[in-house]
C-alpha cells in the first residue's frame, strides 16, 4: 500500500510499476531493498547506513521519484529503515543552498591539509621488460605499496566503473577525471552515443534537424578519427552515422579522417581506411556520393588539445575546409602508402595533411556555403579546438583565409559553459554536485595545478565539464606550459618537478586546504611508444611525489595518490589469450601506445592520517568514484549521500 510517506514493497510484488527484491548492503548489515522504478527518471536505491544499494545500468545518480510525499515532482533518496519491517521511506533532499552543506564525519576531524595527486596513466600490470613504471626507479611509490598494505590498494578505472559500455573499453583522462571529480558513475560519450544510434534517436534531434536544413543542396562532412579504439570515436559509429545520414536525405557525403595509431596499433589505419572505403562503395551504390576528401594523422592534423599547439589545428582546416595540403591523392589508400615510401618512419599518428583529388586534380570534397559539418568524435578535449575554429566568427587564432557559412554540430556538446558548439547530436550527461562545488561550500579552500596538456582534466574535467572556479576566493588554478614544437619523449620530465615544487610551495604557505596536481609523463610519453623515454618519465614522477610528500610531512598533512587509468604499464601488445608480447612479421615486438585496462593503485597515509583509518575490504570492486567520498571524508566530513560509497574506515 502506498501512503503520504511510507511505500512498502514485498519481494517481487510490484507497486505501480516497482518491482523490488531483498539483498544485502555491503556497508552494514541492513537488508535492502534493489528497486526497478518502472517509467521514473532514474533508478536507484538507498540503504539506512547511507551508502547506495543499486543504480540501473551502472549510471548513477541521484534518484528521484513521483508522487512521493504528496509532491508529484520531488528529488529524493529512497532508504531502508533500520527498523527492518521492510518499509522504505522517501526523504526528499534539501533545496537550495542548504543542499551543498556536508555533515561532519564522526570520527574524522576537520582541518588536515591534504596532497591529492593524480597520475596520468599510471596501472598496475605485469611487472615484465615492458612495464615502464616496473623498470623506472620508484622507490617512493614501491614503499607505499609495500610497507602499509592497508593503506595501498587498487581500483578499478576503466569499463563500467567510470561509465563505459562494456569492461573491454579502456579507460581515459576525460572519463577518469569525471569519476573522480564528480563521486558517481554516469553514462560517458560512447554509451550515450550507442544509445542515440540504436534508437534512431540521434536522427530526430534538434542537432541533426538543424544539419537538415542544408539539404536538398548541401553536402555532409563528418570529420573525426577513424579507429575502434573507442577512446575517442568508434568505427561502427561512424558507419551508422554514415548510412543513417543517407537515409535521411544526403545525397552527398564527404569523410575527412584523422589516422589513429595510439588507442589502436600502429600500422592498423590501412585496415581502418579500407573498412571505410566499404561502406562508402555501399552507400554510392544506393545513390549517394559518399567519398574520403582529406586526411592525416592525429597529432599532426586537427587533434590538438588545451591550445598547445594551433598549428596542428590549422593544419587540419587547410586541407578539410580548403582543400589544401602538401600532400594530394585520388585516394585515401594511395595517400597512406606513398607517404609510408616516402618516409617509412612515419607512423599513424604522425602522417602529414592530404586531400583527395579528382582526375583534374581539383579537390573533392572541400567545405564550402551551405554545407553541414559533424566532428564525430565524441570525447571532447581534442575537438574543442577545431570546434572553436567552425563556430566562433571571431575566432583569430590562425587566419581560415575563408569561413564557409554551414551548419556545424558536434556529436557531443564539448564544453558546456562555452556553450561549444552550438549544436551537438547527443545530449550530455548531467555532472552536478561534484566534488570541488561541495568543498567550495563547505569552506575548503583547493589550489590546483597541472601543465598545459592536463591542466584541462584536472580543472573543467573534474569539475563535471564545467569551465572555470566555483570561487575566486576558495580556489586557485595554476597552468604551467607543457613544451611546445616537440615530442614528449624527447623531453621526458615534462614538468613533473615544476609542478610538485609549486604544489609544495602552495601546500607549506598554510592558505590552501586541499592541493590538487596531475602529473602527466607516464601518459604523454606512454603514448609515444618509446619505452626508454617512459622509463625516464615515470622516475621524474617519482621523484616528483617525493617532493609533495615531503611538503606534506613537513605540515602534518595527508597525502591521497591515485592514477585516472593505465598507460605506461605496458608498453606492448599481448596475446589475449596467454598475455605473452606480440611480434611482427620482421620479429619485433609490437608496440603499444593506448591506455590500458589495468587498475590503477591509490594509497593514503602522511602525519595527519588518524589513527586507526584504513582502507576497507568489503568493496572489491570499487573504482575511480569512490575516490571523492574518500577524500571527503579525509577533510572531515561526510560524503554526499549520492556518491559512490567512501574507501575508507576507521578503526577504534
């Protein structure tokens, strides 16, 4: 029966679309109720103890719910009581500024300075010739893990634990900086794009009717990296966007493609190119002009990130907008193959801008007046830069010679208060009440630091993709530059030791509460697959910690070091099934550039770390979100009900 405050709910029976059934919270010993709420928002259930019991697919978020307490519309959290009689009742949450206040921990006080360190790229994995992070000398991160085996223990960052469809796709700075900052577990890009497609949903937005309005006359260009490394886009998206676009009217289509390399192996964008040239054969068959016009790899053309480097952008323009390149092709395979023979140390990543011609030699599929424009990749941090050059009428960072009045979208929305682009073909994820806007309201005053190619993740990131501070007074952000015009192999250190003495600096002055960094060399220069630069990188990174840690000894602090996914831990491919390294067909080993599935670790401890606290055992499983709850918790307060349950416990 169902009252003004109380629902009750047997096994199994339902209640106006609720199904439910009995199991048992992993915090306490209180039974709980996991709740279907058939047709309502979101779906989730909250135990007596505080912790969430159960969310659907792995998204979670606050639930809420209709009809409960009389109000039709109200946001609540749905908790077993501990009277144990099998009620649940519906508390509905604080409204206004009231909401963001933090209970204090019971038994954690307030107070402590804590050194929060995110390492880029650093899992846990095979300690072999491979595992750049085994091979460097790490002896402050070897004696974390080996010396309090409570306080040092792994998590999980890729696959459903921060919001992936499925546990063989590899985590990422974005997702990984997302879990962390926001305490919870949403949907990510690839999940809500496979959504859009499978339903046709994305066809019948405002997005793709917007893209319409170029039609009958306009054509289609999509431009994004071609690879199913699912870090950045993926091939089967792109097919679907493909044929559903045809379906919907455009008779012309043109594929500007950006050759992968590093989330997929080296060597592999000829398989990727030829799947493509597939469906584009298909699609020509059923009417529409659907043709590759420009290309070049990754870190060459267009997928420049956080304004390192806005040639690379530029690059990208010349030949997708104008047509122009050093390099021009009648096809896309030729194009791979002659700059391969011209150069054979050029790899995917790295290959120069091209453009398609035809016999005439005029290019086929500059962008002109009247077209659409889709940047398909649906991880934002290396499509902002280019989004900015397509939507931005002021835009002056390097002359476009022309700007064609099209109708531009991105898959995703890539930066909400930018408001970039204008137009997007999936919605995003809601990120709220993250981490950093409850420590603003609480009073815990954050300094945050990066260089410039993480900067962004540590900051608008984590803070829900949300740009700039929650305040001017409580926070501080630092950017230090990243090296500009060369590999980050040929400068391993990076600017590890800039940043930690900074945030030790920062940390010492007693102004600051929190210290946040991320520390990018085991990612950077993992991804260039020279194992012996990344040998050098992950040593700078250790000595780096040292250096925050001994900032943090000296104020009686505590330090929390976590990772935000797997990269540098190994740097080769490996049989799937026996994990040995893979050769080629010359004998070498193949070389991996792509971030991992590995866990990465997390330790905690320092002079201010109570007596007593440790890492608790009941939640194997746990992964990058809970890190928020913990680090919380450490400032002495409670969690936020919603978030993923804290890592810690404190023992009497």
């Amino acid at each position: 029966m169902i009252g003004r405050k109380w629902v009750f709910i047997s096994k199994s029976s339902p209640v106006l679309g609720m199904i439910a059934f009995t199991s048992v919270c992993s915090s306490c010993e209180f039974k709980r109720f996991n709740c279907s709420f058939i047709n309502l928002w979101t779906q989730s259930a909250f135990c007596g103890c505080g912790d969430r019991m159960w969310s659907s697919n792995s998204a979670r978020s606050r639930s809420r719910a209709v009809g409960c307490c009389s109000n039709p519309l109200t946001d609540a959290l749905w908790r077993k009581q501990s009277d144990r009689k099998g009620f649940i009742r519906c508390i509905k949450m604080p409204q206004g500024e009231g909401k963001m206040k933090l209970a204090p921990h019971p038994k954690l006080p307030k107070g402590k300075k804590i050194m929060l360190i995110i390492l880029d790229g650093w899992g846990e994995q095979i300690p072999d010739e491979f595992n750049a992070i085994h091979r460097a000398e790490t002896p402050i991160m070897d004696y974390l893990k080996t010396t309090a085996p409570e306080k040092w223990r792994l998590l999980k960052a890729h696959g459903s634990a921060v919001g992936l469809p499925t546990e063989e796709d590899m985590g990422n700075s974005e997702v990984g900086h997302n879990a962390l900052g926001a305490g919870r577990i949403f949907k990510q890009g690839a999940s809500l794009v496979d959504s859009a497609l499978e339903t046709g949903a994305i066809f019948e937005g405002s997005g793709f009717k917007y893209l319409k309005e170029a039609l009958p006359n306009g054509t289609l260009h999509l431009i994004g990296l071609l690879s199913d490394g699912g870090v950045h886009s993926r091939f089967d998206q792109l097919q679907l966007l493909l044929k559903g676009s045809a379906k919907q009217g455009f008779k012309k289509i043109r594929v500007h493609v950006l050759t992968d390399g590093r989330d997929v192996a080296d060597g592999s964008s000829v398989k990727y190119v030829q799947m493509l040239e597939d469906t584009l054969e298909e699609l020509r068959g059923e009417g529409c002009d659907a043709r590759i016009a420009s290309g070049g790899g990754r870190m060459k053309v267009t997928m420049d990130r956080y304004e390192n480097d806005w040639n690379v952008v530029k690059n990208g323009w010349y030949a997708h907008v104008l047509g122009e390149a050093p390099h021009r092709f009648t096809s896309c395979l030729e194009a791979l193959k002659k700059l391969k023979e011209e150069d054979p140390s050029v790899n995917d990543q790295y290959y120069p801008p091209f453009v398609m011609v035809d016999e005439s030699g005029k290019p086929v599929g500059p962008i002109v007046d009247g077209d659409a424009v889709v940047t398909f990749n649906y991880r934002a941090d290396r499509m902002v830069m280019l989004a900015k050059a397509l939507d931005d009428e002021q835009f002056d960072k390097f002359d476009r010679v022309r700007c064609p009045k099209i109708k531009y979208a991105g898959m995703l929305l890539y930066d909400a208060d930018l408001k970039l682009p204008r137009n997007y073909l999936v919605s995003p994820p809601e990120f709220t009440e993250t981490s950093g806007e409850y420590l603003v309201h609480n009073g815990v005053k954050s300094w945050v630091c990066s260089e410039t190619v993480k900067f962004g993740h540590v900051t608008f990131v984590w803070n829900g993709n949300r740009s700039g501070q929650f305040s001017n007074t409580l926070e501080k952000y630092v950017e230090i530059p990243s090296d500009q015009g060369i590999s980050f192999d040929k400068q391993p250190e990076m600017k590890a030791i800039a940043i930690a003495s900074k945030a030790a600096e920062a940390l010492r002055s007693g102004e600051w509460d929190q210290v946040r960094v991320n520390i990018a060399n085991g990612d950077m220069i993992g991804h260039t697959g020279n194992l012996e630069a990344t040998i050098l990188g992950c040593t700078t990174t250790d000595k780096a910690i040292k250096i925050m840690l001994d900032a943090t000894e000296e104020v009686g602090g505590i330090f929390v070091i976590t990772a935000d996914h797997g990269n540098a831990e190994d740097m080769v491919k490996r049989n799937a099934k026996t994990g040995a390294p893979i050769k080629d067909k010359q004998g070498n080993y193949q070389i991996l550039t792509s971030h991992t599935c590995a866990p990465v670790p997390i330790a905690i401890g320092g002079p201010g770390l109570p007596k007593g606290v440790r890492f608790r055992t009941d939640l194997p499983n746990a992964g990058l979100a809970n890190v928020a709850s913990t680090f919380i918790n450490l400032h002495g307060f409670e969690a936020p009900h919603d978030y993923e349950p804290t890592l810690i416990e404190v023992v009497d």
